[in-house]
C-alpha cells in the first residue's frame, strides 16, 4: 500500500511539475543578391540570412529519486532540415532558379543566425521581366519558412557612342578621336573597358582604356589616337566589355571614316613679293597652322631656295589643336642672276614619337634690273627741289614788286 502511494506521488509531481514546449520562431532575416539585377543567361549569388528569432526557449525536466527531486532546464534551439529556392519561369518555360540546396544543417539555437549562399541563374533567352523565386526553410516539428524574393531580368546594356569621330581624316601624323561608354542599365556594372579591333592600315594609341566601374545611367569617355599608313575607307571598330556581377559582357561599335591626304598642318603664305630688285631685300610672312584635334611639338619652319632667306630656320615649337603661328623670312638676291628662282617653305613636326614633314609650298620670285627711275632718284631729286624753291621765291619777289610800283 505504501508503495502504491509513493508511486501515485511521484506521477502527481512529474505530471504537476512544470515544462516548456520548445516553439522557436525562425525567420529569413534578410537576403543580399549580386547582382541586383540579371542579364539573360547570367549567374548571381543569394545570400540568406536565417534568424531564431527567439531570446530564450527552455525546456525543463524534474525528476524524483526517492526523496530527491532534481530540475534539470536546457536551452532548446530550432532544428533546421533543408533550406532551398523554388524556381520561376517565363511563358517559354526560361527559369531563374538555384542550383543548390542546403540539408540536414542541424540546430539553431535562440538569437543566433546562420548565412547561406545560393548560386541563382537566370536562363539564357530569358524574357526580360521580374521574377519571384521563394526560398523555403524546413524546421522539423514547426511550421517552414517561405519567402518570396524579387529577381529582376533586363536586357539594357552598355553601349558605345561615337562622341568625336571625323567621317575624314588625315593620312599624315594622328587624329583623336573619342567614343563614350554609356551605361543604360539600372544598376552599377564594373570592369569597363574600351578595345580598339584589329584594322590594316590603321594603328590605334593605347590599345585599350579602362574605365573602370560606371553606375547606374552614367557615362565616361574613352580617347584614342589614329595613325593611318594608307588612305581609303575604313572601319574603326571598337569593343565595349564589362561585368554585370561576375559576368562578363561586350558590345561592339564599327564607325567608317575616310583617310585622305589632307594638309591639316602646313604653311600658307600671307605676303610673298613677286619680284626683288638685284641687290635688294624683301620679307615673306607666312602662317603656320595646326588643324589636328592634338598638340604638336618640335615645329619648325625651313625655307627651300637658292634665294637667301634669313634665318635659315623657323623655329615655333609646341602648337596646340586649332592654334596658328605667324613667321616672317628676309630674303636677298644677293649676287644671284637676273631670272626667276623658286622660293619653298616646308614645316616638319613632332606628333606622340614619330616625326612628319608637310609638302613644301612655294612661290615664284624673278630677280629684276634696278630701275633708272630709283638710280636717279636720289641724287636729282633734292637738287631740283631747291632749284623749284627758289624760282617760285623769285616770282613771288617779282609779284610782290610790281604791285608796289603800280600803286
């Protein structure tokens, strides 16, 4: 009978004592994805950040030796099976979806979270769109987590745009010429760089630009100097490659110009005498201008003639695009023939590291005959001067007399 009512009162107490059910509340915390927004056919990575949103879940267990009761009362965590995405698709059947699971992961105790990384690819061919894929949270004995998440799909790119790009340029020396990259997507890209293509005949400084990354709907420009070696029509091509993400992606842009033989630095002449009197000098000025869209250096301006031309060189040094300098040469018959003698200017410059010399213009000059009229010119004409002076002093005298005398 004793024995009965030890055994009654220790299952009042073990069913009187108290306990608490373990009830965790799990929670997808929040999810980063990069990139924010897919092309067609490109990888990304989600991340999720799953949360016990729980600050203590204990479990208490008492029990009863004999005259001793023991309470025994332990943290208890949430106890997770598998974590994974549901996919979506377009009406063509193109899916974004997750090519990895996560299972058995095991217990996730009060306040604590854990992060898992999802490889998301959006299909090649996909519709442009948005997209809502789910990830699912199994927690054993609780109810799973679910949480739609947003994928956007566009297929805006970067693109290239001829910004200063003549339809004409010139064989002799280089031209710049400047494209702009042009991000038209919503979200930031990376990695852009600028690739002149491969063209006979045409040699392209540097060989590629990087600019870097470019937010969302902004631009840079990329410059290049064109050197051709041959004239015709051309085709600049250039390549635009960039990272949405991880993901690399190019664009290409072809611009046809004409290389011509063109004169875009040279001489002109301003003033260049015709004719010089043997023995004689004269000045020939002349204009140097710089039609190219890049500084020049090292001008110099060097006469070609059997005339002499003082100085025998020209020297104007750095020009700047669009700039004009002016330069003025004496020139002497000196002991030369009568006749008439080619008088030549040509420029030669410094472009980047090569050396270009401009055709030469020239002008002809005839050595003349002093005139008689400028031999006798200097000595008669004082002489006759005074002689006229003094015969209009005479008459005025005369004049002057004779109205005296008839008063």
């Amino acid at each position: 009978m004793k024995k009965t009512l030890a055994l009654c009162s220790i299952l009042v107490i073990f069913l009187l004592a108290p306990c608490a059910i373990a009830d965790p509340t799990v929670v997808i915390e929040s999810y980063e994805l990069s990139p924010s927004i897919f092309m067609p056919g490109d990888s990304g990575i989600l991340t999720l950040t799953v949360y016990n949103a729980e600050k203590s879940n204990t479990i208490t267990e008492t029990t009863v030796s004999g005259s001793t009761t023991t309470i025994y009362t332990d943290t208890v965590g949430a106890y997770i099976n598998e974590i994974w995405i549901d996919s979506a698709s377009d009406s063509n059947g193109k899916m974004v979806k997750s090519t990895s699971s996560y299972d058995d992961i095991g217990g996730l105790s009060p306040s604590s979270q854990i992060q898992t990384d999802f490889k998301i690819i959006a299909e090649e061919n996909i519709s442009e769109g948005i997209y809502t894929i789910t990830a699912r949270v199994d927690v054993e004995t609780y109810k799973d987590v679910r949480q739609p998440i947003k994928i956007i799909v566009s297929n805006e790119t970067v693109e290239l745009i001829s910004t200063n790009v003549p339809s004409k340029i010139s064989k002799s020396g280089s031209t710049l010429i400047t494209l702009t990259a042009v991000n038209n997507r919503e979200n930031p890209v990376n990695s852009v760089t600028v690739i002149p293509q491969t063209e006979d005949g045409i040699e392209f400084t540097p060989n590629s630009v990087y600019i870097g990354s470019l937010d969302a709907y902004a631009s840079s420009d990329a410059s290049f100097s064109v050197k051709p070696s041959d004239i015709g029509v051309k085709d600049l091509s250039f390549q635009v490659r960039f990272k949405n993400g991880d993901n690399l992606h190019f664009e290409n842009l072809t611009i046809p110009t004409e290389v011509i033989e063109i004169l875009d630095v040279a001489p002109v002449f301003i003033d260049v005498p015709t004719s010089i009197e043997k023995g004689k000098t004269s000045r020939v000025n002349l204009e140097v201008y710089n039609a190219k869209t890049e500084t020049i250096s090292g001008v110099i301006v060097t006469p070609i003639t059997e005339v002499k031309v003082s100085p025998s060189q020209y020297f104007i040094g750095s020009m700047g695009a669009g700039d004009v300098f002016s330069a003025t040469f004496e020139i002497s018959s000196g002991t030369l023939d009568y006749g008439n003698y080619s008088i030549g200017f040509k420029v030669s410059f410094k472009q980047e590291n090569d050396y270009y010399e401009t055709s030469a213009i020239s002008s002809t000059l005839s050595v003349i005959q002093e005139s008689e009229g400028s031999q006798n010119l200097s000595p008669i004409f004082p002489f006759g001067l005074i002689i006229f002076i003094v015969i209009i002093i005479i008459l005025l005298f005369f004049f002057y007399k004779k109205r005296r005398k008839n008063r």
